[in-house]
C-alpha cells in the first residue's frame, strides 16, 4: 500500500463547527468548542490515520469581517492556512444557508485559494433541516462555486464523518507521513493547556469579557511522583474584569481551576496541580508578545 500524507484546513464562519469536526476526525479532543463565536484563535493541527494515509486537519479561526488588530490577524491566519493546504473544507451551518458570511467567504475563496488546491463543500448539522431544503441548498452553493465535492455531515453527532475521512485520505498526494503514528497534534501542550483554561473561562464568564482576555502557561514543571505543576497567568483589560474572574470570594476562578484541571489531568492521563493567577494588562490586544503567544502574526501599523 502506497503511504500518503498532507494537509486539509477547515474553514468557515465563526460556530460553523469546525473545532466539533476536526476533534471527531482525530477522536480525541484538542480545539476547545464553545456556544460562543470566535472561541478559536489559533491554528490548530490535528493528525488523523485513515489506512496508509496521515490526515494533517487544520483547524482554523472563524472568518468573520475584522475590525480589531486580533480579528485581523486570526482572519490572516485563517486564510494562510487554507492557502498553504493540500486540500481545504469549507463548512457551513445547515440551518443558517446561504449568509452574508458565506458569500464573502465565498469571494475569499476566489481571491486566497489556488486553484491546485481542491476545495470540498461540508453541509453540517444535516440533523437541523429537512431534506428537500437541504438538497435546494446543496445546489445553490454548487451553483456559487466549483466544489470539488460536496458532503453532509453532523459533526456533533457523527453522522457522515467516516465517509469524508475516507474520500479525504485517498485524495491525498502520496509520500511519507510528517508525524509519528500515534501523535494527535502538532501544538506545544503548554499551548495546549492553555487554551483549555480558556475554554472554561469562556464558558463561564459572559458577554464581552471572554473576548477581553487571554490565558498563557507560564511554567510547566514535571514532577518525581508522575504528576506536573502548571503555572498559568490569565491576562484581562481593566480592573473590573479581574473581579469578575475572580467571583464572589474567588468562587469563579475557583471553578475555571476546577474544571480546568479536571480535563487537563484526563487529556495528559496524569494529576495535575494547576495554579492560575489574574494579571490587569489593559494593551495586551497591541502586544507582540502575546501574539507570539497565540501562535497569530503581529503586523506593524495594522
């Protein structure tokens, strides 16, 4: 049997379920998933083995129209890494069509991919609409643009997936595989870990706050018992955020901790102690640093 390896991004609008398929596809979880749009940052790689064939998934932020320097650099990652693909999955919402997202995205498609690069329409959350609109919506956006496939999916609940994990592997260029076989990311698990802390804040916290915030793993010390000590450091804007983080009687960060370390200890198959601590640094959306941090491009005079 012939090997085969490459790269496929995920793209599409911000809670199009990107993160959902792309953690279906490696079974395992490794892009956090949220109710909230715009949970996804960073590009974020998955490997998946499907028979002789490495599928290195690219999970990227949602695109969305920018208006701040961090949209803007996750839009510039977003697009990058479908350009740089082997392949690219544009996913859209069943239940929501044919969007003013979408057709931009659309456009972006045209003006950002080449055209070596094959670009395959995923329909999901097919749980959501009835069949005959799902059919007049597959044909509309074949209508928009020359998909290479179109597949219908629901990442959530799984239906679909196997058969586009198939197609996907065998259109693959052939060659050797990039990663060890048992490997399920290409992210530095400070990384990692750091975006799961993330994770539950968002899920915790509300309205804008989330967006205002940033986590980064400060120290990742590996103890003689087996265990390991994971310094956090959670950046917000203003001080009145830190309270709201903080909780009545530290109660939320508490939880966050919790929840944090609870999925960190599973995810490492190890116990974790976790400290996190609260820093007020309100230009952290101007800083390089951070950016670095976030694996995102920071643009002078952006």
């Amino acid at each position: 049997m012939t090997q085969r390896c490459g790269f496929v991004a995920l793209i599409g609008e911000p809670n199009a379920g990107k993160s959902t398929l792309l953690n279906r596809m490696v079974g395992a979880k490794i892009s956090i998933v949220t109710h909230k749009v715009q949970t996804t940052r960073a590009r974020i790689r998955g490997i998946a083995v499907e028979g002789e064939s490495q599928i290195v998934f690219v999970d990227t932020p949602g695109l969305f129209r920018p208006t701040r320097r961090l949209d803007r650099a996750m839009v510039s990652a977003a697009w990058s890494g479908a350009a740089d693909a082997d392949s690219v999955l544009f996913l859209i919402e069943a239940n929501r069509g044919i969007t003013e997202g979408v057709k931009a995205i659309l456009d972006g498609l045209a003006e950002h991919i080449p055209r070596t690069v094959r670009v395959s329409l995923v329909i999901n959350k097919i749980d959501k609409i009835k069949a005959e609109k799902l059919l007049q919506l597959t044909n509309d956006l074949n209508k928009l643009y020359n998909f290479e496939n179109t597949f219908m999916v629901s990442a959530e609940k799984g239906y679909g997936v196997d058969s586009l994990k198939t197609q996907i592997a065998d259109t693959l260029p052939e060659g050797p595989w990039h990663y060890p076989e048992d490997q399920i990311a290409d992210a530095p698990l400070r990384q990692i870990a750091a975006e799961i802390t993330r994770e539950k804040l968002i899920l915790r916290l509300h309205q804008e706050l989330p967006y205002q915030l940033t986590v980064e793993t400060e120290n990742w010390d590996d103890r003689k018992d087996g265990s390991v000590r994971i310094d956090q450091m959670i950046y917000v804007m203003r001080s009145g955020h830190k309270g709201i983080l903080l909780g009545p009687k530290g109660a939320t960060i508490k939880g966050v901790s919790m929840d944090a370390r609870k999925e960190l200890s599973e995810f490492l198959d190890r116990t974790v102690h976790l400290f996190l601590q609260v820093k007020v640094r309100p230009n952290w959306l101007e800083d390089r640093e951070r950016y670095s941090e976030m694996g995102l491009e920071f643009k002078d005079g952006d």
